[in-house]
C-alpha cells in the first residue's frame, strides 16, 4: 500500500479525489493502491527546555546558555493533534511507500520530515512536487516523483532554521527578560526576542526615532515660468546641504535674472520602452495588496493560500518574480481558460508558443522566462482553471495576479521623454516631460486601478523620494535657441521626515534588510539577504501586534513604549541588526543549495548564543543598585554607577 501524506484535509480530500482514494476513513481516504492522510500544520516540534533536562525548567541566569547536545522533537498540540498523528503512525507502519505531499517549501519539508521520524518510518520515501494543484499538475507530478533524497539540503536548511530560532529565542528571551523585566515571579513582564521578529521590530522603532527628532529646515527652490511652462534652477549646492538657504539669497537671484530673457539652449527627446510591472512574488503581492486594498500582509497570505487551494493560482509562498522556460508552452491554455473573465485576453489568442518573433507568436522575454532566476518554484500566476465562486477579496487578489500574468504577453509600452535646458544669465534651468506614444501593456489596466506605475501616489519608494518621482505631462514644441520673456519666482519648501513604515514599506524593508531600494532588478538581487522568508513574514509581522511591540494607526505602524523600550534594552547588535539577520538568511539559502553545510551553521549558531548570553551576564546596566536598592545601575564611560547617584547613592564600579 502507498501512503500519501498532505499538508491539511481539503489538499488530501483533492489529491485523494485525483487518485481515486474514493473511500472515506477516520483520518483518511482509501482505494485504487493508495491511502492518503494528512497532517494539521506543525504536527511536530522541538522540545521545550525543561523536556531535555530539570535544570531548564526554572528561569535563572546561571543556566543559560541552554544547548541541548542533540535536539529531539515531539508531537505538539492538543488531543486531536495526537489522534492524527496516531493515524498517521499506523498508515506508515504498514506501508510499503510513503509519498511527501507536503507543501512544496523549505516549511513544508521539516514538517513532513518531523512527522515521518517520529512515525518511526522505515520504508522508502518519495517526493510529489507541485507548483499548482490541478488535476493535470498532480498527476504530472506523481509521474515525476522523486527520492527523498533529492530534498535533503532542504530539509537541512529548514532544520537549521527551527534550531537557530530555537537557540537565541529561547537563550535571549530568558536572558533579558531575567536581566532587565520589570516585575517579580508569575508578574515578572516576559521580554520576548526573536531571530526575525527583534530585527523587524527595530526597523520600526529606528524609523519612528528619525520622525520624532526630525528637524524642519526651510529652504527655496528657484523656478521660472516660460510659455506656461515651469523650469526649475540647477543651482549647485554642497553635498546634503540646499543650493538656497535664504529669502535674501533667493530674492537675490530673482533679481539677477527677472529682466534677463531666459534662452533655451538645448532641446533633447528620446524614445524609450517601459516593460509590464513584473510578475508577483508573494512579498511583492503582499505589498500591492496592502497599498490598494489596505489588507494586512497575513490577510494576503491567506487569501492567495486559499486561491492556490481553489486551484486557480500557482503555488504561492515563492520569491521569485520569474517563469521558468517549461511553463512557456502551457500559457496560451492558460490564456484560454481565463479568457472569459478577462477581455484583455483577446489580442493575444490565436498567438502560438513558439519562441519566434512577429506576428502570430506570443512573446518570451528574459524579463519573464528565466530559468537561472527559478528554483523549487516560479511566480504566482492564474493556473488556467475558470476562477469561479471566489469571494469579493479573493477576487481582487485574483485579478491583480491574472492581470500582472496578462500584461508581460503585450508589446512594450513606447514613450518619448523630452529634455529642455535653458539659461537665464548665469543660471541654468532644466524640464522634462514625457510622453506616451504606444500604451503596449498599459492597455490592460486601463479599465481598472491595478497598475503600479500609475499609481504613483501608493507607491512606496516614489512617496518616501517625492522629488525623484517623474514629470509625466507633454511639453510645449521649444526650439534650440529661442528666447522670450520669463517669470522667476521662489518657491519656500520645507524639510520631511520620513514617512512611518506601513505593512507595505516594512515588507519591502525585511526584504532588502533595512534598505530602501526603488529598483526591481537590484532588489531581485538582494532578496538572498533579505530578513525572514516570503512565507514567514506576514507571522512576523503578526507577531510584533500580538506581543503589544507595535500598533497599527491608519495604515502607519508605530512602535509602542513596550516595544521601544525592548530595542533600547538589547545590547547584541546581532539580534537587532536586519543586515547581520540578513548574512544568516543567505547561509540558510546555501546551506539549501549545498554549498554551506549545517554543522558549520549549527556551530556558529552555538557560538552566537553563547556570545548574547555573555552579554548580558556581563552587562551590568539595568539592574538593580546593590547599595541604595532603589535606583538602577547606569553605565558611564569608564564605570557603572547609580541612576541616584544625585540623591547620595555611592555605587561605583570600574568596568
């Protein structure tokens, strides 16, 4: 008999359906050869430290650091939990074969791989991997089934992932909420810290110190109008500072130049392409979805997740914005299935997948098949299957994705960009404007509000750069050596801070470790470094509301005293770091392709924990004044000292 293991019911009802396990049991579906089960989430899990020794089971400095010699798991959760995990245990005892049809991901993998160890499985293990779950994907996918084996970097990676959150959670929450929590006992405030979630967590309290100790500088742009049309002053200015400080400055150069014709030197146009927003990742989903429908990134995964289990969208935990090459055949069915639904579909029917160029082919792009940029999985796209009976939400996330999917087919959108220099005395004055000649791809959002460049008020990196963002509006037809009379005027502008992170600006933040990257192919680049996983970050996120680190206000994440005060507190840059978080991300992904290897990670994970341990031990600011027992010990900058050292307290100490 073979056993097939799924990640939840309703995927193992499917697949069951597909196989023909018509016959329905307790915990599972029989028939034709197979019987299919399934797991509920994490079935399994490390042990908790008091179940690897007594010694761990009361909190006290002198304990940490714990590592446990080998890590051991157990079945967790309630007695349900446990029956299915019994059912399963029974299944596999008989099998002859067992089928891994877990969620085809890092998480997935460990889950299955825990479930099947604890089973105590003896017998061969085969892999089905799907990156949809259509009928005709499944049954592709059982035709191709692979050796456990072949997925053993991945499961190491994520092994090493559960072990390293595992190791500085446990050590570090213990550690500082030991050192520095208010409160004795069972009041003592618990201060939890997290791999992901302390990183995270400082990117919001670090942007919000910015805000709230910005200060406003006033300063003037120089402007001249000439045919209704505004030139603006390329005046130099040193590097960070403003080219007018002053009224008087300004008034100055108005003066200067206000009887002056204004003379237009130079008169440049190129013609250029803009290509179709890339297709999506569920980071880069997560974000458009919370910037066009305020859905929080949790919400996203769920509904996408949901899309996946209705079989209309490919799997969707992914980070990659690319196809690889063998999908290109199957996307004119994939057109026709969807072509009901949407009118945008038309143009490109009829067009074969033959890789050539011209008329009566569909296009292939590097920008969208790319297999080197593909790994276990490739972008969200629709699956071909009619999109019916989803709700009002699924369905706006449906469209976003079938419309991205819709739009790399059609031809580039060709614009003119046209460049005006112009000189009034010794000050050179410049404007652009941009037209567009043929829309291309830009007819597929023209009926709906979906498209990220027209959006640019949503968008994240244009709203924190407003003076990078483009002049989209035409230009008068100047000509290289005219002049005319000109009206110079100062416009007084004023300093901002930036902007609070939203859900959608801190995705793309733990995606580019801390940096703010405007640029789609660069952040392709640096998603290896990215804090978290595209399938974790929504939990994250999730987490910091749930432990009161952060609150939501309108759609701006603000930090709260609870959460500011915890950064404060830490002291090892490496729980707080979102780059040094991000090096850890990119040994997880090697170690995932083989080229780092887990006893390496597992011992520098070790050293790590011993090290933040050691901190705090050491650290000595934050506790309580072993003199007066009223004030808190304070660091200075050769010794500790009382925080009433005013009030008489004679604590000091050299460090």
């Amino acid at each position: 008999m073979v056993v097939c293991v799924a990640e939840k019911p309703s995927v193992g009802a499917y697949i069951a359906n597909v196989l023909g396990a018509k016959q329905k049991h307790d915990g599972y579906f029989e028939g034709n050869g197979y019987q299919v089960t399934w797991t509920f989430g994490h079935l399994c899990a490390l042990l908790d430290p008091q179940e690897y020794t007594e010694q761990w089971k009361a909190w006290s400095l002198g304990s940490l650091p714990m590592i446990p010699p080998r890590f051991s798991i157990k079945v967790s959760g309630d007695a349900g939990v446990h029956k299915q995990f019994n059912i399963i245990k029974n299944l596999i005892a008989q099998a002859d074969e067992v089928i891994n049809c877990g969620d085809a991901g890092q998480e997935g993998e460990l889950i299955q791989r825990w479930v099947y160890q604890q089973a105590g499985c003896k017998c061969p293990v085969k892999r089905l991997w799907v990156n949809s779950l259509t009928e005709e994907a499944i049954r592709d996918g059982f035709r191709q089934l692979k050796d456990q084996s072949e997925y053993q970097h991945l499961y190491e990676a994520g092994l090493m992932r559960a072990i390293g959150d595992w190791l500085l959670g446990m050590n570090a929450t213990r550690a500082y909420t030991l050192r520095y929590a208010q409160g004795v006992g069972r009041n003592r405030q618990v201060l939890s810290v997290g791999r992901v979630q302390t990183p995270t967590l400082a990117l919001v309290v670090k942007r919000q110190a910015e805000i709230e100790h910005f200060v406003p500088r006033t300063y003037w742009e120089l402007k001249t109008n000439y045919r209704d049309t505004i030139f603006n002053a390329q005046l130099p200015a040193e590097e960070g500072e403003y080219a007018i400080t002053s009224l008087e400055q300004g008034e100055a150069l108005v003066e200067s130049i206000k009887d002056l014709p204004l003379v237009i030197t130079s008169v440049e146009k190129k013609k250029g392409l803009e290509y179709a927003p890339k297709l999506y990742d569920l980071t880069s989903l997560q974000v458009d979805c919370n910037k066009k429908y305020s859905f929080s990134a949790d919400k996203t995964l769920q509904l996408i997740q949901s899309l996946y289990e209705k079989r209309v969208t490919t799997y969707p935990r992914v980070d990659t914005t690319y196809l690889s090459d063998d999908i290109y055949p199957k996307v004119p069915n994939t057109l026709a299935g969807i072509k009901d639904f949407f009118p945008q579909v038309a143009p490109l029917l009829g067009l074969k997948a033959d890789g050539k160029k011209g008329a009566g082919s569909l296009p292939k792009s590097k920008k969208v098949f790319d297999n080197k940029k593909v790994t276990d999985h490739h972008a969200i796209i629709p699956t071909g299957q009619r999109p019916e009976g989803l709700t009002a939400e699924e369905k706006k996330v449906y469209d976003l994705v079938a419309l991205h999917f819709i739009a790399v087919f059609y031809p580039e959108c060709e614009v003119s960009k046209t460049t005006v220099l112009a000189k009034a005395g010794e000050i050179d004055f410049k404007v652009t404007g941009r037209e567009v000649l043929k829309p291309g791809w830009r007819t597929v959002f023209e009926s709906v509000q979906t498209d990220k460049t027209q959006s640019a008020k949503d968008n994240s990196d244009d709203a924190e750069n407003p003076e990078n963002a483009e002049e989209t509006k035409s230009l008068p037809a100047f000509v290289q050596g005219e002049s005319g009379p000109h009206e110079p005027l100062l416009k007084e502008k004023t300093t901002t801070p930036p902007q609070y992170y939203t859900e959608a600006t801190l995705l793309r933040a733990m995606e580019t470790a801390g940096k703010t990257v405007a640029d789609e192919e660069l952040r392709d680049a640096m998603k290896e470094n990215g804090i978290g996983r595209p399938s974790t970050r929504a939990a994250i996120i999730e987490k910091l509301y749930q432990r009161k680190y952060i609150v939501q206000q309108g759609k701006s994440l603000r930090a709260t005293e609870t959460g500011i005060n915890l950064i404060h507190t830490i002291i090892s840059p490496l729980l707080k770091s979102a780059e040094l978080t991000g090096l850890w991300e990119k040994k997880l992904r090697e170690i995932e392709r083989g080229e780092y290897t887990p006893q390496q990670f597992l011992d520098e994970l070790k050293e790590m924990t011993s090290g933040v341990v050691r901190d705090v031990k050491s650290n000595k600011a934050g506790m309580l004044c072993p003199v007066c027992r009223q004030g808190l010990i304070i660091r200075g900058n050769t010794r500790y000292g009382c925080s009433r050292w005013r009030e008489g307290c004679t604590y000091a100490e050299p460090f």
